[in-house]
C-alpha cells in the first residue's frame, strides 16, 4: 500500500542505491571450530567483510576501487583490551556467539589456535582484507585481491585501510596485524600496486619504517600520503610521503616531516592540510598541519609544516585533550573543515580511571557518568586563514563548556572550552551525542560539503547492554541481570533504527542537515568513512559496521550485514510516499 519494501542500503528518497555489498563468505560451525569457505550443513552463513576501510576512484573516474577488513568487532575489542586492563576494569575478551549480530572468539578462534594469520593472539577474529573493482559505466564489480603467490605478505595484513590513484596507477595501503597501541593501533605499512585501467596486479612493497597509514590526496599532480614512524626521529613521529610519478608506484620521497601521524588531507589555497593522530612516543597534541606551497614541497621543505591548531587549545581537560584525533578536514566556502573525535571510542574513558583510581567504576550509573564526562561527542570546528597572523577559528558544533576531572576531593567540574565560544550551530555529534566520529569521510559535491559519522547506539544496546555477550559483566566483574540490560536498553536506546549517519553543509554560512540518521536504511552500518565524488555524476559512499549477521536482508528494523558501496545519483531522487500525500493534499487544499 505504501510502496515497495525498503532495501537496506537504499534511499530512494535522496537517489541513493546499492552498487555492490559483501556477501556471505564464510560459514561458522562452533566457536573454537575450523570454518569452511563455502556452504556446508550444520553451519550457519557468515558475512566476514565488514569495512571499505580505503577507497578511491581512479584518476580517469571511471571505476571506484576499495580495500576491506573483517571481523571488525573482536578485533576492535581485542586491540583495546589493553587499555581496560590499564584502567583497572576487567578485559571484556571472552567469546559469545550471538546469532543475531555477531560471533566473536578472540584467542579461543581455531585460526588463533593455530597460528593462521592473520590472527595474533586475542585478535583471532581477523581474516585476510580484500580488494574491490567497481565499473562506474557498467556497474560491474570484480574482486582484486591478489593471490597469495603475487602477494605473500598479505596474509598477515588486517585491513587495507588508504586508497589512491595517479595516472593509471591505483595505490591500496594497508597494516599487518598488532596487538599493540590501544585505540590507535597501526601495524608495518604494506601497499598493493594496481593498473586501473585493466586492473593488473603491478606487485607490492613492506615498509617496516612506517606503521599507520590513513588517506591520500592528489595536488599539483602528484600524490601524497601520510604514514606514522615505527622509530621517532627526535621530535618527528609522522611522515608526509609523495609518489612523482606512476611510472615507479614505490617510489616516494619525504615531503613532510611531523610531530604526529598525519591521516586525511585537503588542498587549501596552494597548500596541503592534513589532521594528525598520536604517532609513536609523541608528546604532542593532535591537530590540524599547513604545508609549505605545492610548489616548495620537497625534501628540503620537510621540516616547515606548521601546527596551527591543536586539541590543546579547545578540550581544558588534559586527559580529554591527549585522547582526541583529528578526522577529516576539507576546504570548503574559504574556510578549512576540521574534527575532533576519540578512536574506537575508550581512551578518554579508560585514561581518565587509570590516571583517578578514586573515580567511581563499580555500578552501572557509575561508568555511565565516567563515560559521559570524559568521552564528550564529535567536534566539528574550521578555521579561516590557517597559519595566518589574522587565523581564525570558530567552533560549529561542539560543547560551550566541557567536563574537568580535578583530583584531590574535587571530582568532575565544568569548565569553557578554551576557544571560549559558543557553538555556532549546536552541540557535538551533529546534536546527536553517540555520534563518536563526525568527520569520519567528507567531500565536496556539487557545492556541498558532505560529512560522514560513526554512531556508538547499535554498538551500546547490542554488545555492551547485550546479555549475549557478556562484556559488561566482565568489566565490571559481577553478573548483571538480563532485565536490568533489557531496562537500560529500551531507555537508552528506544529506537533501532539509529545507525551511522551522513550531515550536509549546503553553503558556508549555515548549519548542516542530515541526509540520514539510519545507515541510508541499514541499521547495521554503525559508519561512513568513504565520500568519494565522481565529478558532479555521482557521489560515492562506503559504509562500515561490525556484524556478520543477519547476511540476508531483514526489516526488523531495516538491515544486512557486511560492507556496502552506496551511489548518490543526483536527478533520480523519488519522494516517498508521504511526500506524495502531502503534495497532493496541498494541491488539493
């Protein structure tokens, strides 16, 4: 009566639809048990491939392509767990198998068991990443992922997480496995060569010096990338790396040379920004950089970026401060776009205990108020004239004063941010408190800025408040009935449908709009990292989550399991069916 059902991924709304998605790729029979790679009785269907981490279009914009990671709840869980052992909570990294969501194994996994990579210890979730070709022309899409013959190494590789093109030349970044660095883990660099035009496997190259790599950018005809240093060299932890040429994909020169990992970057008046997340043994806050103009980056320029605004001057916390990243950062209307968000959700959280054993952690309401006050929600702020005796900087969405945690007796007290200003449009998140990323992708389109969040609700109601699973017995150490969980979760978390979501700056002047609150009707897409334009045809997005079920579409609420390559096509946009009503009864009227 009311239209056809609603696809997951899908809005017909806006014009958006589903160019490709993960399917089924594994099939699980027992925790603890050797899985299969096709169909077999007695084993349920998985969907493993769970990200586009990296992505692009080829410089030619004929095609989209992406890299991928899997099983990205366990090992999420598993590379944090240190930073709950720090704290003095208990180490959620006990198995559960929760039909509805997802099954994790941690350490327990038979890849983990026996030494398949690329499992590392409790990150036994983790299968090999993948590599994706979609044809914009033709709407074909074909997998990449070399074999392990052209590509040995990548069995080790957790998750292919940069992606960028120059000439006929795509470039794929990812990190081997690790255990270590908490929040921010990276791993060695690994990176794949393809021809785009043909989509030939060129080879691959490990890079042991560098162990994070996040985003590319093209400038001046040449491509640029960011890697953090496994080694500090005196003050620098991060490294801006530049390919010249597609002639030779694996030779860079340094261009840059920072205080932190530099991640994503913009093109701004001549010159490259870049945000920054902690590099190894940094001592510095994380930010947004100015490069020297396009035409003096070099060798000999690398030591002249310039740190032109940091956490340190926004967040009064000092812990608060230490915990966030900078996401994306886009030139946009004269100004450059910039965020702050916390990774993986727990550092601010966990830092905060670890430092204050005297912070209340052993009720519920205790750890929800620790949370709430030390993990403020995504920031979205820009800054005019970057670098600039006349810079200037204006917070849009964020918090006119944040939470301070002050020892001896004290306790948390609120305090202006040091900006000193009231938020422009609203407070963090987009208005939306579990929006932990804002920024997490964004790119221009057809004058627009458009911006891509991480949303915490589905990861909140179904592992933390899910009796499934079991973690927040774990941490906190005690059993917590199921009908307390089931409280908190239709308190907290009353509506299912809230999944990751896309704002949209239409000018300058003005506060953004959201495109959608549901994962464009996917309640398991719990994020969009990927906003790729291609010209002013259409606007790509890749979307992430942590489930491998349900692998067929469900609509209780609306959802699918796996990672999904979305298309914008402006012009094909359908009003649903209340639109409709309404303009017929305004007609009428």
């Amino acid at each position: 009566m009311f239209g056809a059902p609603i696809v997951p991924g899908e809005d017909r709304r806006h014009g958006v639809s589903v160019a490709a998605q993960a399917d089924p790729d594994r099939w699980w029979f027992g925790i603890g048990e050797e899985t299969a790679d096709h169909e077999e009785d007695g084993a349920r269907a998985q969907i493993t491939q769970q990200y586009v981490w990296g992505i692009t279009a080829d410089e030619a914009q004929r095609s989209i392509w992406w890299g991928t990671v899997g099983n990205v709840t366990g090992g999420g869980l598993a590379t944090v767990a240190p930073d709950f052992a720090d704290s003095g909570l208990g180490v959620p990294l006990q198995p559960w198998d929760d039909p509805d969501n997802v099954t994790v194994e941690f350490s327990a996994s038979y890849n983990a068991v026996h030494g398949v990579a690329p499992t590392m210890g409790p990150v036994g979730d983790a299968v090999p990443a993948q590599v994706w070709q979609y044809d914009i022309g033709t709407g074909v899409t074909v997998e990449r992922t070399p074999t392990a013959e052209q590509c040995p190494v990548l069995r080790k590789v957790a998750g292919l997480r940069a992606a960028g093109a120059l000439g006929d030349v795509v470039l794929i970044g990812g990190i081997e496995t690790t255990t270590e660095g908490g929040a921010q883990a990276g791993g060695i660099v690994v990176l794949l060569a393809y021809r785009a035009s043909d989509g030939e496997f060129l080879g691959w190259r490990r890079f042991p010096q560098w162990n994070n790599i996040k985003n590319f950018v093209v400038a001046g005809g040449r491509l640029y990338f960011g890697v953090g240093l496994t080694e500090p060299q005196g003050q620098c932890t991060g490294s801006v790396q530049c390919l010249q040429t597609a002639a030779n994909p694996f030779e860079f020169e340094e261009v840059g040379r920072l205080g932190n990992q530099p991640t994503y970057f913009t093109v701004h008046r001549d010159r490259l920004v870049t945000g920054t997340w902690t590099g190894t043994g940094s001592e510095e806050h994380t930010g947004v950089y100015l490069s020297p103009p396009l035409h003096r980056l070099g060798p000999e320029t690398s030591d002249e970026w310039r740190l032109v605004f940091s956490a340190a001057q926004l967040f009064p916390d000092p812990i608060t401060a230490r915990s966030m990243v900078s996401f994306a950062v886009t030139s946009f209307g004269g100004w450059v776009y910039a965020t702050f968000g916390i990774p993986s959700i727990e550092p601010s959280f966990t830092r905060h205990l670890a430092a204050h054993p005297e912070i209340p952690r052993e009720t519920i309401p205790d750890l929800a108020l620790a949370y709430l006050k030390s993990s403020p929600a995504g920031v979205v702020y820009r800054i005019k004239d970057p670098g600039e005796a006349n810079q200037q900087v204006e917070l849009l969405y964020g918090e006119e004063r944040y939470w301070v945690y002050e020892p001896g007796g004290v306790g948390w007290t609120l305090r202006d941010n040091l900006l000193h200003q009231k938020p422009s449009f609203g407070s963090g998140g987009f208005g939306d408190r579990w929006n932990d990323y804002v920024g997490w992708g964004a790119a221009v389109f057809r004058g627009k800025l458009y911006v891509g969040t991480f949303n915490m609700t589905k990861i909140l109601r179904d592992i933390t408040l899910n009796p499934a699973t079991g973690v927040l017995e774990q941490v906190l150490g005690r059993p917590v009935s199921a009908l307390e969980l089931a409280v908190l979760r239709n308190v907290g978390f009353p509506d299912d449908r809230v999944a990751g979501q896309v704002w949209v700056f239409d000018d300058p002047d003005g506060p953004a709009r959201p495109l959608t609150r549901t994962g464009f009707n996917n309640a398991n897409t719990w994020g969009i990292r990927g906003i790729v334009p291609v010209g002013d045809e259409h606007l790509f997005f890749g979307t992430n989550q942590g489930w491998q079920y349900p692998v067929e579409a469900r609509d209780d609420p609306p959802r699918r399991a796996g990672w999904q390559l979305l298309r914008l096509t402006p012009g094909r946009e359908e009003p649903s069916w209340l639109d409709s009503l309404t303009r017929v009864l305004t007609f009428r009227t």
